[in-house]
C-alpha cells in the first residue's frame, strides 16, 4: 500500500516514537515541524517520496537520532549546521536530492559517526 499526500502534522503528537518509516510512499511537501516534538526518535526514514523545501534546521534538536535517511526526494539549499547536534547519529544519507556540495565540516566531529551520503 503507497500512502500519498502531505506527512500529517498529528504524528508530532507520538512522542513515545522511536522509529518513524515513511519511505517509499507518495509523500510531498514539507516536512512538518511537529515532528521535531519527538524527542525519543531515533531512525528517521523518509526516503524515496518527493519531499521537498529546506532540510529543517530542527532536526538537529532531535538528539536521540541515531539514522537520518532522507535519499531521493526533493530537498534543496544546504545541510544545516545543526545537525551536528544530532551526538548520536551513526548512518547520514541524503544523497540524490537537489541540495549544496559543501557539507559543513563540523558533521565529522560526530563520534559516532559511521556511514555519511550527503549528495
């Protein structure tokens, strides 16, 4: 089954979420900033969708993380500094959207740190 639409705000209202997968659906738009209440998160997966807009700078409040995978979709403009608040991540891959070159260099400070596809 291949949701589509819009990511609903309501799901900011999960906060006991550990792991959100929405990829591979029909999703578009932006990212809605509720998700940045779930606090306890720690695997985002919204790749393959048509997601679009800015990566949100406030992904880097979400500490817990430890994947991020937003791969093709159709974000734009740079990776956010902040996302080296993000002290637990381990696997970064938002390769094969439309986003800057230049990943800030502060992102190789993070230990734990194991896999990183930016472009």
């Amino acid at each position: 089954m291949t949701l589509r639409g819009t990511i609903p705000s309501q799901l900011g209202k999960l906060s006991f979420l550990l792991s959100l997968d929405l990829s591979s659906n029909n999703f578009y738009g932006h990212l809605p900033t509720e998700l940045g209440l779930l606090h306890r998160l720690r695997i985002i997966q919204l790749s393959y969708n048509g997601l679009n807009g800015e990566i949100p700078s406030w992904l880097g409040n979400l500490h817990r993380v430890q994947r991020l995978e937003m791969k093709n979709n159709n974000f734009t403009g740079t990776i956010h500094q902040t996302l080296v608040n993000m002290s637990n991540l381990e696997i970064l891959n938002l390769e094969f959207n439309q986003l800057s070159v230049q990943v800030p260099s502060s992102i190789f400070n993070i230990s734990s740190l194991k896999a990183i596809d930016p472009i």
